[in-house]
C-alpha cells in the first residue's frame, strides 16, 4: 500500500470566531495548569524520589554528572537523563516541589502539544479539526492518572512530553515527508527510553511506521538517527561496562525468565485512560471513604472506556478502508498513527516476565483522548455556530425558497442534528467536571487524611518539619540534627531518604526507633521525632520540646527538641554488682564498655541485658558497607553454651567520638538450664563477613574475642 504523495490541507472556514477558539484552548491549559501546579505542598515524596533528587542535586550543585540513574524494579541501573534534566531545576532551588513544578510545567505544555498535534493530524476535517483538538485536549488535561503522574519527582511522569515530542516528528517525517524530522523523531524516542524502559515498547511503534510509509524515508536521515540514537545511550553502556556489565547481564536474565500472558496490559492501559482505581491512592483502609465523596466515578469512566472503543473502531474503519483501495488519504494516515500508537505498547505487554504497573502506560497517552476527540468529530454534527444558532446557509436557503416574509425555521434534521450535538457537547463538559472534581477530591483526601498503604505523607510536612529544625540548630548552635523515625539506612528506608535529601548541607544522621538501643551523643543538637504511626523513642528528660508539626489526621505530630550532651556518663549507675560484676573491655574498632546492667536470670524467662558502651575512637578500617552486631552467649564453666542472643548495632556509618550507647538485648534463658555460676561473654563481629571484633589491652594489644562477665542463674 503506497503512500500519498502528499498531505492535503483542505482551506477551512471557522465558524467558531478566533476569540472563541482561543478562549477555550486558554481555558483547557489554565485547567490543565491548576490541577498539576495547585497545592505542590500535597504532592507525595517518596524513596525513588528522594534518590533521583539526589543524583540530580549533586549535579546541580557539586558538578557531579552521573552516568547511571536510579534502580529500577526489575533490578536494572536506569541511564541517567532523568537526572539529567531535573538537575535543571534542582540548580534554582533544593526544594523537592520546585522539581514538582518542574515536572507539571512540562506535563501543562504536553496537554499544549495534544491540541498542536490534534490540530495537524485532524486537518482533514476542515473546520473541525480545531474542535477534534480541544476535546483531546481537554479529556487529557483532566484525566486522572495523567494529572497523578505529572505531580510527582519520579521519573516516568517525563514521559508524556517526550511522547508527544516523538508523535509529533514522527508525523513530521513519515507523513509530511520532512525526512530530516526523522532526527527528532529517533532522539526523541532514545530519550524516551533513557527515562523509562517502559517506553521500548514504542520500538515496534516506530517500525510500523517505518514500513508503512516506507517510500517517504531517506535512507542518510534514517542513518543519522541511528548514529545519532545509539550515541544517547553510550554513557549509560560505558558505566555499566566499568561496573562489570550488571545491568546488561540482569537484562539477559530478565530475558530468558518465563513468560506471563494474560490482560494485566489491557486493563492497565484500560484504567490509565479512563480514571478508574484512583481510588487505590487512598489506601487499603481510606478508600471506600473517598469513594463516598466521588460515587460517580465508576460511571464517568466507563463512559470514557465506550467512547475510546469507539474511537478504535472508527479510526479501524478508516484503515481497512485504505487497505481495501491500497492508498491512505489523510483520514486514514491519522487513524493507523492513532491505532498503532495505542495498541503496539498493549499488545507487545500481553505476554510479559515481569510485573506490569499503571505508569508503563503513559506512554500511550494521550492517543485515547486523540481518538475520542476524532471520534466526536466525524459525527454527523453541524458546525459549532449551526448548533448554537441554525447555519447561515440553511437560513438563507428557506428565505429563497419562502415567498411569504416571515419567520422561517431550520430543517429538522437540522435541529435533530443540533440537538445532539449539544447533548454531547454536555456530555464532554460533564466528563471533564466530574475527572477534575475527582482529581481536586483526591488531593484533598490525601492531604488530610492517612492514607497508609497508598500515597504516602506529603512532601509539605517533611519541609515543614525541616525548615524548623533547621532555624532551631542554627538558633542553638547545635551540631547537628538526629532524626529518631522508622529505619536508619537511606538506601532502602523511606523516611530516612527523604531526610537525607532535605538535610543536605545540615550535619545529620538517624536513629531507628524500631533498633534495641539508646543514644547519647556527646554534644548538643537538635532532634526531630518522626514516626506518623506513633512509635516514639522513650522520653528522655533532657529534651527540650521547641515545636510539633501536625500530620494528617489521626497521625501522631512530628516534634521538634532541643538536646543537650552528655556531660556525665548515663551508664554510671547501671551496674548492679548483684546480678553481674562489669568486666571494663575495649574493642579494636574503638568501642569501650562502661558497664552492663542485668535483669535476674531464672530458668524458663526472658532476661533483659543493657550494655552501656562508648565510642572513644573512630576506627575506619573497614569497608563503607560493613557493620557490627553484637552477641550475648551464655557459658557454664564445663564450657556448654545454653543461650545466646543477636542484634545489629547502631550503624558505625553514625558513629561520633564521644557518643555512648545503650544496646539491649534479650537472653531467653532455657527451661532446663541449672541454677547456679555461669558466664556472659558479650562480644561484636562484622557483618555480613562474620568475623570477630577482638578486645584489646590498654596497649591495643589483641585479648579475647569477647568481655566475659559473671552472672548467676537463680532456681
């Protein structure tokens, strides 16, 4: 099947007045605009955001140009465009939702280039083809998941405006024979890639394309965009190649891993479009109370859902219609680039080998909202102004053929005709209200409401919480803030993470108030208390409450403290002599115990051991990675072990000279242990290589692997 030789614009009459249309365009990206940019205070700021703000950060700031992104969840390093490009607004200002606006300015001008590319590629329609394009463009500024993924500092809501960026050259090239958009075209699609490896699946998109209008490609573009392609991707290969291949040999073994065929693609793509399960984002425990504020949420997007397959099989009309005759025209054209565009990327996903999630989709959007605009379009409607007022044609036909001078009235079919339009017309207008209400609705929710196990406590608090923590150490001339919240490692716990972005340039470091241990630092600072479920750090006397930060509701407040240093060891009056003389040890990793305190041992129990150490020497021997975990085995002279107790200790990665701290460890003591003297011997090792910490002498001489302290076991 050939294609034309060229693309016929037929001249158009508007008869919608310029004002009117522009109006309108204005009115749908001010619509677009309000529900990406209001409120970024509400927007959720997660683990993956915190990392690729990071990345980003450092480049804005310390020059540092990553050749790798963030990890993706197949277990594959992303390239680093990603990073790239938010590093342009992390070079403004090191607030996440600058980055956020970022983002939403990109997706408000992606809703700009739907109603550019509606308007191209739906000439044909003549007069419509401005209509065709603001209905696509209105459905996709308010559709759901559209706005949900252009509020975020993740990756993949990038997407939307490269997509676009590739349709458009695309059309450019293989259409309208601009053989050198074909450049643009092919960076725009490694871009794509670059940013999310969802969008490999636009390849067969672009290959289609290719053959099918194969007599419009020069072969020296086409060369270039290769060369030029493969050469996007040559930092990410080369970093990859330095570290041994990881991601490329993860891939060959994504690869070979069995398949999964089933519709996870076709109903994902299916609630991308239409809005539907939004309503997850609240939350296992939330979301039938969001429901209650949205109940016509199911029946708006089923309507969405009808009018897409519509728009499928009217666009596959038009291209079986132009297999029949072998030659596209311009109706055509559009349509297979629509179809292909939608329906590639959901069936090459219907077989796949690894789990499939609603942001794989957006690079399919907007084509559904482009559908359904053409599919509104090509009904048999009369123009906007016949619709509003009768068509001056019909008007004066009737004046023409009436000898009597009076009032005349439009056809019926004409009024029929216009009668339906304007119900659809209100049935769009309905559409669009009830999306945006529902997308208001939800940030609303979220902003308010827990919503645990869907979108996450919003960055504003975390800001919020920071920003005064940050005025109190400067105010109290602390050293550095501690944040007692869930986990300590911001490589792989949340909040952790997002502390860590947010405190760049502030001293800081964490304690999780799940761990078994106490901290004393040696110096005063300031902590914050974060842990929105209500788990907290024991009150401690010394802390000075300075402010609360109020959550959600029914959250536990964030609290800011100010903390003095230790002046006098808290550990002086733990020993208890009765239960256990302490044995004054030292570790070669600099560790020193002060003393020990002992709960009574009984058979059958549950002991309780408090071992106060201090960090008297930093010792910075070992490998970032390694930590230390400590042990409590219980010994009888004969040498038997009965009991014995494991748990990791305070991460050394938080260690300061000075800092004394408290490990707790629980002994279950055996049921048929005999009374009588045994032997506590309390030690650390390395982990994950296992291997012993030794004590050593005052003249740093290696003595044991462990302290060993007396203790008895009473009957």
């Amino acid at each position: 099947m050939n294609a034309p030789d060229r693309v016929y614009t037929p001249r158009t009459t508007h008869y919608a007045p310029r004002f009117l249309r522009y109006s309108l365009l204005v009115g749908v990206l001010f619509l677009a605009a309000y529900l990406r940019l209001n409120h970024l205070e509400w927007t959720e700021f997660k683990l993956d955001e915190a990392h690729l703000s990071q990345i980003a950060f450092d480049m804005a700031r310390h020059g540092q140009i990553p050749l790798t992104g963030i990890g993706s969840s197949v277990g594959i390093v992303n390239p680093p465009l990603a990073a790239w490009l938010l590093a342009i607004p992390y070079a403004l200002s090191s607030s996440p939702m600058a980055a956020t606006a970022f983002i939403a300015l990109l997706n408000v001008v992606a809703v700009a280039l739907c109603y550019a590319l509606s308007r191209k590629m739906f000439a044909p329609l003549g007069d419509r083809a401005w209509f065709t394009a603001l209905i696509a463009a209105l459905l996709f500024a308010v559709a759901p998941w559209a706005v949900i993924h252009a509020r975020k500092v993740w990756a993949q809501d990038l997407l939307p405006f490269f997509v676009l960026l590739y349709v458009w050259f695309g059309y450019r090239a293989f259409v309208q024979r601009k053989a050198w958009s074909l450049i643009g075209h092919g960076v725009a699609l490694a871009a794509l890639i670059q940013i999310h490896y969802s969008a490999l699946w636009l390849i067969p998109v672009s290959f289609v394309w290719l053959i099918a209008f194969a007599r419009r490609v020069r072969l020296a573009p086409l060369i270039v965009t290769a060369l030029i392609g493969a050469a996007a991707f040559a930092p990410f290969v080369i970093a990859d190649g330095l570290r041994g291949w990881p991601s490329v040999t993860r891939l060959f073994g994504v690869v070979q891993q069995p398949g999964v065929t089933d519709t996870s693609a076709i109903h994902l793509a299916w609630i991308t479009t239409t809005g539907e399960e939004i309503h997850s984002l609240a939350g296992p425990q939330e979301f039938e109370n969001y429901r209650a504020l949205v109940p016509f949420n199911d029946g708006v997007s089923a309507i969405i859902g009808l009018l897409v397959i519509g728009g499928v099989i009217g666009a596959a009309i038009d291209v079986l219609a132009a297999v029949r005759r072998r030659r596209w025209d311009d109706r055509s054209v559009a349509s297979f680039l629509l179809m292909t565009w939608l329906l590639l990327p959901v069936l090459g996903q219907l077989s796949h080998r690894t789990p499939l999630y609603v942001h794989y989709f957006l690079i399919v959007l907007p084509a559904p909202f482009m559908l359904m605009g053409y599919l509104v379009a090509r009904l048999p409607f009369p123009s906007l102004r016949g619709a509003l007022w009768a068509t001056k044609q019909s008007h004066a036909r009737q004046e023409i053929a009436s000898s009597q001078a009076e009032t005349t009235h439009p056809h019926p079919s004409t009024a029929f005709r216009s009668g339906c339009f304007l119900a659809m017309m209100t049935l769009l207008v309905i559409i669009a209200v009830a999306q945006a209400y529902q997308v208001i609705t939800l940030q609303q929710f979220v902003a308010t409401r827990p919503t645990p196990g869907g979108m996450s406590v919003p960055i504003g608090y975390y800001e919020q919480l920071v920003s005064q923590a940050r005025d109190a150490l400067r105010h109290s001339g602390g050293a550095e803030i501690i944040v007692n919240t869930h986990g300590s490692n911001p490589n792989v716990d949340e909040a952790p993470a997002i502390f860590d972005f947010l405190l760049n340039d502030v001293p800081h470091r964490f304690v999780d108030v799940g761990q078994a241990m106490q901290l004393y630092p040696a110096l005063s600072h300031i902590q914050i208390d974060y842990a929105p479920d209500g788990t907290l750090p024991a009150t401690d006397g010394r802390r000075e409450l300075l402010s609360q930060v109020t959550l959600r509701a029914t959250e536990s407040p964030a609290a800011i403290y100010r903390v003095e240093g230790v002046a006098n060891s808290p550990c002086e009056v733990l020993a208890r002599q009765q239960d256990g003389a302490t044995t004054p040890a030292r570790w070669s990793n600099g560790v020193s115990l002060l003393s020990t305190q002992i709960d009574p041992m009984k058979p059958g129990e549950k002991a309780a051991l408090r071992v106060c150490l201090k960090i008297v020497q930093l010792v910075r021997t070992r490998p970032a990675a390694e930590e230390y975990h400590w042990t409590a085995q219980l010994w009888d002279k004969a040498g038997r072990r009965w009991a014995q107790v494991d748990d990791n200790g305070y991460p050394s990665r938080y260690w300061r000279a000075g800092d004394v701290i408290i490990q707790l460890l629980t002994l279950d003591v055996p049921s048929d242990v005999p009374a009588g003297d045994y032997v506590l011997r309390v030690g650390q090792y390395t982990w994950p290589d296992v291997k012993p910490v030794l004590t050593i002498d005052v003249l740093g001489n290696p003595q044991s692997d462990a302290a060993e302290i007396p203790v008895r076991v009473s009957p």
